[in-house]
C-alpha cells in the first residue's frame, strides 16, 4: 500500500472516517522527489550533495489494478492495490460477522484526487458499481453494526451462489474500497 496513505485510512476506518489533510500526492512522494524541499534539491551553500547509488529501473510508476479478481469486474478509474498488515482483514471479519458472514478472499483498493473532488469521487464509485453491476452482480446498500462512520457504505453483491461484501471509505482527496468473498458464517454451538 501507498505509505502515507496507510495511516489516513486506517484512522478513517477506526476512527470514523473523521476529515484529513494528508498534502499533495506529489508532497508525499509520488511525483517530484524534491518536493518539500526548501531549496528545490540542490545541496546547501558550501555542502556536497550525497552520493546516490545507481538506479538500475527508471522512474517505477505505482501499479494500478485494472479490475477485481474477486469479483470479475474492471475498474473504469484503476485504483491501487492497497497491502493489508492484517487490520482491513479484521474490519471486514467484524462487518461480515455483522451479517453473519465470514471473509474468504479478500481485496482492498485505493484511489487518489484532488483534495474535496466531490465530484471525482463520485464517479469513481458510480463506475465501479456500475462495472460489478456490469459483471452480472446485483448490488444493495446494508447497514452494519460495527461501521459507525455515516460516510462509509457497505455493500453486498449477489451473483450465482456468491456473495461479496464491498466497504466503500469516502476522505477528502483518497477513497477506499475493501472487498471480500463471503461465506456463511459457522454456526457456535451453546
């Protein structure tokens, strides 16, 4: 996962999705390598500037997903994949136990705008389920216990005999979406 978006999201899943200003995606290291700098890179009156070791790829562009595994659906906006350090698996574990479900297989998706884009992000979840719904899924909004921010919307989708649990995290200039396979929850026997 993008390194400063790591922690806005999961203080945005935790937290309740409270507002952030993370900066500019160029300010957090996706675009110029000097930004921030108060003298544009070059090193300070009278210092040599450090010796860099030889890069052997050029510039690497951050990879986006072109569609979703899971759900065999293409992504309009391609998002980044986000790495899980084992937190969005226990959020979806506790909204699909919510609906009596557990996670199988799981993915999660990040996309980046300009900050307060209202419209961008819109379009960009309009796309999205409009491509799963594309896909052949029938999609409905459900409510879930343990999702107490009001911006955030849970979604299940229905094809055949799967069913999927989608998490859409709306914040000012990024966006998530944590999806999983879900399966009936075992039942505990008292």
């Amino acid at each position: 996962m993008r390194g400063w978006m790591r922690p806005l999201i999961l203080s945005a899943l935790i937290l309740g999705a409270a507002p952030f200003t993370a900066g500019s995606a160029l300010a957090q290291g996706t675009g110029n390598p000097n930004a921030g700098s108060q003298n544009g890179g070059k090193p300070a009156a009278g210092k040599e500037a450090p010796k860099e070791a030889p890069k052997e790829t050029a510039k690497e562009t951050p990879k986006t997903a072109a569609g979703s595994a899971i759900a065999q659906a293409s992504f309009v906006v391609q998002p980044f994949p986000l790495q899980d350090d084992g937190t969005y698996k226990e959020f979806m574990g506790a909204a699909a136990a919510d609906l009596n479900r557990r996670c199988t297989k799981q993915e999660n998706y990040g996309w980046e705008f300009k900050k307060d884009d209202d419209a961008r992000r819109d379009q960009i979840l309009e796309s999205t389920l409009g491509s799963f719904r594309k896909a052949g899924w029938k999609l409905g909004e459900v409510k879930v216990r343990s999702i107490r921010d009001p911006g955030t919307t849970a979604y299940t989708a229905e094809k055949a005999k799967q069913r999927l649990l989608a998490v859409w995290t709306p914040m000012e200039n990024a966006a998530i979406l944590l999806l999983c396979e879900t399966e009936a929850a075992p039942t505990t026997k008292k």
